[in-house]
C-alpha cells in the first residue's frame, strides 16, 4: 500500500483492511485472485455499473493493492500487492473452504 514511511504498522493494517471491508472491493479482489479481468467483466461479475466499478478499482489502485497492463487497448486489471492476495486466501480458508 502506499503509505507514509513512518506510519505506525497498525495505522497501515486498518487503512487495508478498510479497503477489504467494502462487499464490492472485496468481490473485485477476490475475482481478481483468480486472474486479470477487465472492468467489464468485473463490473458483470458484479452486477454494479462500469463507472461504480471504475470508481472501485480507482481507489484500489490509488492504494497500490491492484495495478492494470494495457492489452489491446484494453487495461487487464490485476493484484499487485501480494499482501492482497494471502488475505483472499485466509478468508477463503476461513468463510468458504467447505461450503461447496
């Protein structure tokens, strides 16, 4: 994420974890631990509107937590903090490992 150097660790774990708390940054987050997607198919996935999903990754980019490669004048959206994607398992492991 970024962050200020001399921010203390627990100011930095709760600005994270307040980006996870939202159901639709956590579904965009989750949906991108499988693989890259673009905004369309995330914002299908998710049944919220492109510009509300555009808004979305905005702020997840804007905390480093995903980043995008231009593919065919596409952007293919994609984790970029690897802090994220050992979360999504954890709370895999926890809330959905089982229910099947």
């Amino acid at each position: 994420m970024n962050t200020a150097d001399n921010q203390p660790p627990y100011e930095e774990a709760t600005a994270f974890l307040k980006l996870l708390a939202n159901p639709n940054r956590l579904a965009v987050l989750c949906k991108l631990h499988e693989r890259p997607h673009n905004v369309t198919e995330l914002a299908e996935s998710s049944g919220l509107p492109q510009a509300a999903m555009s808004s979305q990754l905005a702020l997840l980019r804007e905390a480093g937590l995903v980043s995008f490669e231009v593919n065919h004048r596409e952007r293919q959206y994609y984790i970029a903090d690897s802090r994220v994607n050992e979360m999504i398992q954890l709370l895999y492991s926890l809330f959905c490992a089982g229910k099947d």
